[in-house]
C-alpha cells in the first residue's frame, strides 16, 4: 500500500512535504530503505542487534539505579 499525501486547500507544499516525511517516518519506510541500501551479512546483523541491546539494557539499569 503506497504512502499517499493529499494536499489540502490553501496548503503550502512544504507543509505537505513535511506531513509525508512525519507518514513515512512513523511507518519506518526510510528506516527500511536504509538498512537495505547495502548488504549486510547475518553476523554484522546480529552484532548490531546485541550492541542496540545492551545499550537499551545499560539505559534501563541506569534509570532503576535513580
């Protein structure tokens, strides 16, 4: 299912512009198109998951030590 925009009367097209950018964002299609803009092989992925991991781990133990 395509992102679609639909302008809005007296809308400028930034502003249009700027609500498909925050679409897009939300659904993670730019994330997406990043992380397929090259191959990347299963160990480098799974290294990326464990270190995304223990940084959010490392965050949650420092918000409970408060």
């Amino acid at each position: 299912m395509p992102v679609e925009v639909r302008i809005r009367r007296g809308e400028t097209m930034d502003k249009a512009l700027r609500r498909l950018k925050k679409k897009l964002d939300r659904e993670g299609v730019i994330r997406d198109v990043r992380a397929k803009r090259y191959f990347e092989k299963p160990c480098e992925t799974r290294r990326r998951e464990r270190k995304v991991a223990a940084f959010t781990n490392m965050l949650r133990q420092r918000h409970e030590n408060r």
